[in-house]
C-alpha cells in the first residue's frame, strides 16, 4: 500500500473509493488531511489544512491548557467539522499527542471538542505515537532502503518529545520517547531574555543530559542510517537537501547541516522568521529542533541526514486504508510477533502452551467481534499478551502474574502498556486503582470505528 498524491484526471474513474480523514491536534497546530483510498490501496489526498496554535507553550510551561486556547482550537476545528460535513469521510480518525497527553485539564478539552464538534479525539499514547510516525515513514523509504543490513533510526522531534524508533533489517527492533521537544525545550529552560549564545549553550546542555541518560537503553552509537521526520526536518531538506532514489527523501550531507544549524543558533526568533521567511511559530521551534537532530546524528555513524517528507497523518492515512482495505501492515504485525516471541524465549516460557493460548485468545476475539467492535491493532495486543502472559515465571513461580507486567513492557515497544496488562489480567489478579495509565481511549470510539459522526 502506498501513499501518493494522483492528479484526479488519471484516476479510473469505475473504480470504487472511500473518503477518509485524519485529524492530527499537535503542539504547535491542529492538521486536517482529507484522502480517498481507492480499490488498489492506494491513496489520494485530496486536502490538506494546517492552522497554528500553541498548545504545547501551555501544557509544558504550565501544565494546563488555558480557556482562551481551548476556545481557540475548539474555532480551528469547528472549521474543520464543516469541510468534513462536506467530504462525508467514511472513516475518520482525530487523535492528539503530547501537549494533550500532559495537560492536566485534557478531559474538559476533549469534552468540549465533543459537544462543539462532534469530534472524539483519541489521546495517543507515545507508542502509538511512534508506530504510525515509522508506518509513514517505511512508505517512503523504498524496500532496499527499510531492509538494509545495519540498524537505521527513524527519529521525529517534534513539539513534545523525539521520538526514536530503531529498525534492524527492516523489521522495528527498539523504541523510546525523550523529553526533547522543541516547544518543551524552549519553554522549560528558557525566559526569552537570553541572547541566542546563551540559549544554544542551555538548549545543548539539556540534550546532552537527556541522551547521555538515553546511550544505555539505545545503541545509537551503532546506527548506520539515520532517517529524519517532522516539520523543521523538512525545511532542513529544502534549503539544502538533495533528492536521493526514493520518492519523498533527501540526503542532507553533515558539513552543510552544521553549518545551517550554527546559522539558526545565532539568531533571535524574530530574525530566523525574517531571515527563511518563516511563520512566527515555526520560527519559535526550528533551532531547539534542529540542534537535538544534530545532537542524534553526532551520537550515531551515519555519514548524513536522510530527511523524508512522510509524517505521523502518513501513517494515519495508511491506518484508515486499511481499515476500508481490510489489510494491514503485514510486515510490521509479523515483525510485533516476532519480538514477543523472542521475549518469551529470554525468560524461558514454555512456546507451545503459549502459542495455544493465543490461537485461542485471538480465536475469540474474531468470534466476539460483532459485539467489542474492536480492530485489528487490538487483536494483535491480544496476541502479544497472550505470548507473554507467563513471562513473570522467571522470577518466581509464585504469583507470577505480578512480575508478568513489568518485564516485557519496555521490550515491546508499541504495544505498552496493553500486553503487560492485559498478560498480568490473565491469572486472578486485578489492578485495586480501576485502569492503568494509557488505557484512556482504547476502547473504540465511534468516530474510530464506524461512520464520520455527523
């Protein structure tokens, strides 16, 4: 299934197709993508809005989102509700990430964008997060690329957090979320009166901390190739990138890049808009961002940033396809499976009573599915926590269940906290304190599950 962009003129036009449309709430700007997914999987977009608003200044400086810029994402997708009116998308998938993930007052904005908009927006857990970012991301890479011997990083930073995702041939092999986000950066070190040598100097000091604290977890210093995503990534590409063989990417050689990042550091945000004609808030984030991608080029051995101009709504876009496709990532559910496989076999779980227990689990799961409605993604949570769900053996026999949680969780990468839970329900255990967090939002909503809610 691929991502492109086809001039309706050559579309077939006895070929059935579905609309579909993602909404994406972000630090920085709430996006809207409209798409038609044709009979073949591919996919068509047909518009693409952006509006700015800075979520991510008040959940990072203050821990809450204010009245006024709830009122004011509310108008943006008020406006949005409209233009979808029209579409009628059969699918539709508005979700958010950071900036409402940590605000303290989340639930009232989601409440109020239901009762505005109709809209019910899905909180992303970072593991989510990540796995429509690489979803994207592996459309554009092109098989030689995503398959190539050697560890290839796939990082995003974006207004909350960089996220880092590690493939191994092809196949997801490590993932982790760091607090280095542009917009946190800015607003958690610096007041605004620093001069822009002074700010560099801060903003540098806090991405060394965090990624001295990350080299334990990460091999980074054994990335071969080093894959760049987001926003300030892409304005590194156009101004000095050049196209490589796949669609959408760009090799952007160490020397220029540096060369541009100690340009940006020198300059006030008000200059770096004047200077790459850029919108005030993409001003605000682009020189804490560019200086955490050099940061993770530095601690890597690629040789230059490839940029590739896929993003999270990518990824998104290919979860609603599937979705009117009936067809998944085949190759990235396989290489979940196989990851849990190999946890079980570190702590010794007995594969075959395990392998039963998820034949029967996911078995089901497929016979019960006019009754939960859930999806395929959850049908492979199941999978993996039924292959898991005795991996606590290895510390004790006795009570088991207890150590099954913790142990798997931060090895399976995109499917925390479900499994460990879920693996840890399998014996009589329950959780005293109701459900754990990150399970806000995993059961389908309606506007994730059927028709566009009108």
């Amino acid at each position: 299934m691929s991502t492109t962009e086809k001039d309706k003129k050559d579309r077939d036009p006895q070929s059935p197709a579905q609309v579909v449309a993602g909404v994406d709430i972000g630090s920085n700007a709430i996006r809207l993508v409209v798409a038609e997914v044709l009979a073949d999987g591919s996919i068509e977009v047909l518009e693409r809005l952006q509006k700015g608003i800075r979520l991510g200044q008040d959940t990072f400086r203050r821990g809450r989102l204010s009245g006024q810029t709830m009122q004011a994402a509310v108008g943006i997708l008020r406006e949005y509700r409209r233009l979808l009116d029209t579409y009628q998308p059969k699918y539709l998938r508005a979700v958010a990430t950071s900036a409402v993930r940590e605000a303290g007052n989340s639930d009232t904005f989601l409440d109020r964008i239901l009762m505005a908009t109709g809209l019910e927006v899905e909180v992303l857990d970072t593991a989510e997060e990540s796995r429509l970012t690489v979803a994207g991301a592996r459309q554009h890479l092109g098989p030689g690329l995503s398959s190539k011997r050697g560890l290839l990083l796939v990082a995003h930073v974006g207004g909350g957090s960089a996220l880092l995702t590690i493939l191994s041939q092809g196949e997801i092999a490590e993932s982790q979320s760091l607090p280095v986000g542009s917009i946190r950066m800015r607003e958690g070190l610096l007041s605004g009166s620093e001069t822009p040598q002074r700010a560099a100097e801060m903003l540098r000091q806090q991405i060394s901390n965090v990624l001295r604290a990350t080299q334990s977890g990460l091999p980074l210093d054994r990335i071969e190739t080093f894959i760049a995503i987001g926003g300030d990534a892409r304005f590194v590409a156009r101004r000095i990138g050049k196209p490589v063989g796949s669609e959408g990417l760009f090799a952007v050689p160490r020397g220029p890049f540096d060369k541009l990042v100690r340009q940006c550091e020198r300059q006030t945000v008000e200059e770096l808009a004047k200077t790459f004609a850029l919108e005030f808030p993409d001003a605000e984030t682009l020189s804490p961002a560019l200086m955490a991608y050099q940061a993770l080029l530095d601690s890597t051995q690629a040789k230059e940033l490839l940029v590739s101009q896929a993003s999270m709504r990518n990824g998104l876009l290919l979860d609603l396809a599937s979705r009117v496709t009936g067809k998944e990532d085949e190759a990235l559910a396989k290489g979940i499976v196989r990851s849990a496989l190999a946890v079980a076999r570190k702590y010794r779980v007995d594969r075959r009573h395990a392998q039963a227990v998820a034949e029967l689990a996911v078995r089901l799961f497929d016979q019960l599915v006019p009754e939960h409605g859930l999806r395929s993604r959850h049908r492979r949570l199941l999978r993996v926590a039924s292959l898991l769900h005795e991996v606590g053996g290895v510390v004790s026999n006795r009570s088991h269940h207890k150590h099954t949680g913790p142990l798997p969780s931060p090895t399976i990468w995109n499917t925390w906290p479900y499994p460990a839970t879920s693996a840890s329900w399998s014996a009589s255990w329950r959780p005293s304190c109701g459900l754990p967090t990150g399970w806000t939002g995993f059961m389908p909503r309606r506007s994730a599950t059927s028709a566009a809610t009108g």
